[in-house]
C-alpha cells in the first residue's frame, strides 16, 4: 500500500507517553445459585462494572486519568472493544465528546478480540490515543463466569515516557475459538482443548520473532494475556513469566479487548526504568511486543495502579449482580420507563451533557449550571462576548442535600439524588452512584463520573453522575 502524503508518519522511536487504567468499584467472587453447594475450586473473583456502566463509561474513566496538556495532540481517539453500546453507531464519539477533544480529532471504533493488541500498535506507531474497554457478560451459572471481567485501559502515543516499543511481531490465523453473532449478547466458545494448540503455536512463533528483532534472548518480565485460559497457562510457563499476570487475571478476570492493555498497565506500574517486558496477546492468532521501560514511567501512569484499585474494590452479591446485568428479571415500581433523550437537544446542549459545562457571569463572576443567558446569581443577562465556558467534570463538590428515591426504574431498590456545591463555584444535582445510599451525607466530598442513565427506545442516556472523592498521592 502507498503511503500518501497526508498520512500519519511513523514516529523515530514508537512508544507509550501516558497511561492509566480503570477497574470498577465492584467484584465478584462466588457465584453459586444455592448458597448450601460448595464453592467451586480455584476460587476467582471478577471485576464488575456497576449497572450505570459500560465500556464507553469506562473507556472515559481510564482516559480522563491521563491529563490532556493539548486537546488536539493525538491524530485519533480510538476504542477498541467487543461489547460497543452501538453497532452502527460510532461509540468512540460519545467518549470523544466527554473528554472535550477538539473536533479535528478523529474518532474510530476498533472491534472484534484482537483490537485490543491492534489498538496498542497503532498508539505506539502513530502517536493516537486508545481507550480498551469490555464489559464481559455470560449466561447464569457459566462455567467461566467468574473468568470473565470488566475493566478499561488507556493509552497516548506520540512520546517514550512510559515505554519505548522494541519490536512487534504478530501471527494470523483462523480459528473458530470465541464468537458471536449479531443480535447474541452471549459469547460462544469452542472447546479450548482445541483451541489451545492453535493459540500456544500462534503465541510461540510471534514472541520468538518479536525478541529476535529487539536482539534479546530474555526479558526482564513476561505478560501473557488470551481469551483461552489453558494457552494462557501453557505460554507462560514455556515463556517463563513471573506469575504477576495470572494473580491479576484471577482478581479481575479476563477482560476481553482491555485485557492486553490492563496487565501492560499493571506490569508497568510495577517495572523499573531500563527494564524490559514482553508482551504476548494470544487471541485469534497472537502478537507480540517488547518494551524497555521508560525513565518517566511513574510520571507516566494516570490516576491510581491497578493494584490500588484492587485492594479498594467492594465485593458484591451474587443476586445484586444478575440484577444489574439483566440476567434475573426482579419486578420494579409501576412507573413508566424514564423518556428518551432527543437528538436536537443532545447537539444544542452537548456542553452540558457532555463536558457539564456551567457559564460564568460577566458582571459577578459566579457559574450558573446548565449554562444560560441570564445569571443564576445576580440576574444579569450576558453579553454573549466574554461569557466564559467552565467545565465541571474534574471539581469536587459537597453534598448540601439530598433526596433518597424508592421508584427509581433503575435495577437497584433505591437511589441517592444529591445537590451539591462546587468547590470554586456552581451547583450540581445528580444522582449519586458507587456508593450506598445510607452512607450519603451532608458535607461529603463528591466528583463527577460519567455514567449511562438509562436506555429508552434503543436510545442510551449518558450523563454525569457524582461519586464519592478521595484524595490520592497523585491528586486523582
């Protein structure tokens, strides 16, 4: 293929400038429909987003971590994912929106369970910014249903802080493994006695091939990611990974397309500046890549390790769970179901939907939220000239009221609307969201979360929510 003049040049030395990683508040480790059957062995537990999420809500979370110093940096802002919200529609523009991009930069969906390891390529390659997001759901009672997960990754290219790419090598093949077709919301899954073979020969030749271009014999640290859980096992024992990987896949559970990219951002919370990692995606065929860390690698890593996201994690009822991903169908409060948002007032007020943009006053200074003409505070109406956009995505606000609501249509028994104030100035109702309503209070510190409402007529709502703010070492 001819590279055309208006191509993306390949950058001198391809790598990962920032990274972060998002696993949701809640995990999963039994779930046996009788509680008198014993526990199954090999006890796992996985990672589990809440029932106002999915992966366009996660892929936000992991990249609003990494700080955005020019919106218009990166080329394109790709998601990769095999349970996108839309199929036609283009999901990785409702991310774009919530992260305030400029409008010159491009968004593109990446499908299917390779995209994940393509997405880490074309970041590294091209200096593009990536969002891995799955949401992974089975039937009730599946004998992987604690081996899937949920979670989200991201990365920017176009720099080498965090990690310089050596080599890459990849190996295709067809395999009837693990799929689904259209309209299914379950994966299908081929024997992986079968599959397993295919998969550790694909995993074998790629990293051979990838360590011989970076002209190393070893590395410092091996992370084996694959939908099949017995070549995952094989490849790291032949390869001789540390074991690092698997303790974190048995804590969150395989996590689809964010899979490769969870454990590189694990691995690389952990690795020392200089040191080398392989990394080796085993999933309908394989690829291989090696990275030398980079000096700035700490500086690197938005928001908090993956392992600090583990240690805070809150564990959940298997019942709880099926409520929320529509698996048990509990009855709710007769009310009719909550209204679908329209298209004209999505574009007219995109800021506030999408950035929770507020106006500052002219005249007093004070925000008004939504954003008007006419000043919540003092009553001027504005000049249309200097009145200031703010958003309010990455404050923090106290709550000063708040409602507890029993007839919510949401797949939980009650839920928290919150008023609070703004620290710097404005106002916020919201719903209040990882968090028991119980433990709500007057004085709480709250942030924003962009999360999914609800969905109406094959229509999702997204919007923000608040959820509880702690302080961490590194500010998020």
């Amino acid at each position: 293929m001819e590279l055309k003049e208006d191509q993306p040049q390949m950058h001198e030395q391809p790598g990962i400038d920032a990274y972060a990683a998002y696993l949701p508040a809640y995990g999963l480790d039994d779930n046996r429909l009788d509680a008198v059957d014993r526990p199954r062995p090999g006890r796992l537990t996985r990672s589990v987003a809440a029932f106002d999420e999915d992966p366009v809500t996660m892929a936000v979370e992991a990249m609003r971590h990494i700080p955005a110093a020019d919106p218009t940096a990166p080329a394109h802002l790709l998601l990769g994912t095999t349970s996108a919200p839309y199929e036609a529609k283009t999901s990785a523009g409702v991310v774009h929106a919530a992260l305030g991009l400029d409008a010159a930069v491009g968004a593109v969906d990446l499908r299917g369970q390779r995209c994940g390891a393509t997405a880490l390529d074309l970041v590294a390659r091209s200096g593009a910014a990536a969002a891995l997001a799955d949401l992974r759901t089975t039937r009730a009672g599946a004998p992987d249903e604690l081996a899937q997960g949920d979670a989200a990754a991201a990365f920017v290219g176009g720099g080498t802080r965090a990690a310089t790419l050596l080599a890459r090598a990849g190996h295709t093949t067809e395999v009837l493994e693990r799929w689904r077709l259209p309209g299914e919301r379950h994966d299908r899954v081929w024997d992986e006695r079968f599959t397993a073979e295919v998969l550790v020969a694909a995993g074998l030749d790629a990293a051979r091939r990838a360590l011989a271009v970076a002209g190393l014999d070893t590395v410092d640290q091996v992370v084996v990611s694959s939908s099949n859980a017995r070549a995952a096992a094989v490849l790291r024992r032949t390869m001789h990974g540390s074991g690092a990987d698997a303790e974190i896949e048995r804590a969150t559970g395989f996590t689809g397309a964010a899979h490769p990219g969870l454990l590189l951002a694990a691995a690389l919370d952990e690795a020392r500046p200089g040191q080398t990692i392989l990394l080796l995606s085993a999933t309908e065929g394989a690829d291989a890549f090696v990275w030398r860390v980079g000096a700035e690698a700490r500086a690197a890593r938005g928001g908090p390790s993956v392992r600090e996201q583990l240690a805070a994690r809150r564990t959940i009822g298997y019942g709880r769970y099926l409520h929320w991903r529509g698996l048990l169908d509990v009855q709710g409060p007769a009310r009719p179901a909550s209204p679908a948002p329209a298209s004209p007032p999505m574009v007219r007020g995109s800021g506030w939907k999408y950035r929770l943009e507020g106006s500052r006053c002219d005249a007093c200074g004070k925000i008004t939220t939504p954003p008007a003409r006419v000043c919540a505070s003092c009553g001027l109406a504005a000049t249309g000239q200097t009145t200031a956009k703010i958003s309010l995505r990455d404050t923090v606000a106290r709550v000063v009221s708040m409602t507890r609501d029993h007839l919510t249509t949401m797949p939980e028994p009650e839920v928290v609307i919150v008023v609070a104030d703004v620290d710097g100035g404005g106002r916020l109702s919201a719903y209040a969201t990882d968090v028991a309503p119980g433990d709500v209070a007057v004085g709480m510190p709250m942030t924003p979360t962009f999360r999914r409402l609800w969905t109406t007529d094959s229509i999702h709502n997204y919007f923000w929510k608040l959820r509880p703010w702690k302080e961490t070492t590194d500010g998020q």
